[in-house]
C-alpha cells in the first residue's frame, strides 16, 4: 500500500518483496487497451535482463511521457513536455529486471516531489537497456474526465463489435 502521492517508481519499490529476483510487468490500473500485450512480454521473457515500454502515438502527447527518437532507437523520454520531441506516449505498461529496485534506491523526487517512473527509464536507457514495442489498436488512460469518457466510449464501440448474439446486455 503506497501512503500519499509518491510517485509510480515509489509504488513499484513496494513491489520488491513480491518481485524477488524476476522480471516483472507494471500495467497502471487507468491504462485501457484494446490489444493483447502478449506478444510484447513474451519478448520481453526472451532478453536478457534491463527493461521494456510500449509506446503508442497520440494526438496530445504533452499529457504523457515522451519517446524521443535517433533512427529507430529511444535516446530519451521527457515527463508531459510543452514541446514534445515525437507524438509517441510512453503508456502505462511497463517491464523491469530486477535492476529496477536498484535504480529505484538512486532517484531523487522530482519536482513534484514523486519519484519518476521516466527516470526509472531513462537510466535503463543510459545503460542502454531499453527495448520497445508499439502498441497496436486504441489505447487511453483514464486520467482526465475527457480520457475516461473517451475509453468508455471505446470499449462501447468494442462490445458493440464483437457481440456475436447481437443483443443488448445490461450486465
């Protein structure tokens, strides 16, 4: 149980006990996807240790952490920039050796006064540890009252899709 607002990285710092020494995956609970990530963490599975995000490009990227790229490769992710370097978010799913708990321990707060999951990343991209997936499909947080409108919106649309009886389900 994290007391206060102290941050993603300080939260995933209370996971260490659970973690022991695997990898491990961190979904934010606001995070809404249309799409299996499996195939993302079954590659994940595959390296040999530091860390992995999946990205996804958005139309207001200042929201969220920001990808910025050299060729195909993420040199650096900036915390919701006035002027985004790529349209391409950082979504709430993430995937960590255990290193991760180590880094934690070296990080100051922020500004905010919250230890920064983007610092997490951006010290496993220093140590050139950083893989990546793009994400496939919608995805959205439900962070804002707009953001959640809209992933109810989705799922709405989704259900009504692929509901094979084609009638309406209160439940």
């Amino acid at each position: 149980y994290q007391e206060g607002e102290g941050g993603i990285a300080e939260a995933l710092r209370l996971a260490r006990h659970f973690a022991g020494d695997d990898k491990i995956v961190v979904i934010l609970g606001d995070n809404i996807i249309q799409k299996s990530i499996k195939k993302f963490v079954d590659d994940f599975r595959k390296q040999p240790g530091g860390a992995k995000i999946i990205i996804k490009k958005v139309d207001d990227p200042h929201r969220f952490g920001v990808a910025q790229f050299k060729g195909d490769k993420i040199v650096s992710i900036e915390e919701k920039p006035k002027r985004p370097k790529s349209d391409y978010a950082v979504t709430g799913i993430y995937m960590y050796d255990n290193q991760v708990f180590d880094i934690i321990r070296t990080l100051k707060p922020s500004g905010r006064g919250e230890l920064e999951i983007t610092d997490v990343n951006n010290a496993y991209i220093k140590r050139g540890q950083l893989t990546y997936g793009v994400l496939e499909g919608w995805w959205t947080d439900s962070g804002t009252f707009d953001s959640l409108l809209r992933a109810n919106t989705l799922v709405a649309k989704d259900f009504k899709l692929h509901n094979k009886c084609g009638a309406d389900h209160d439940d």
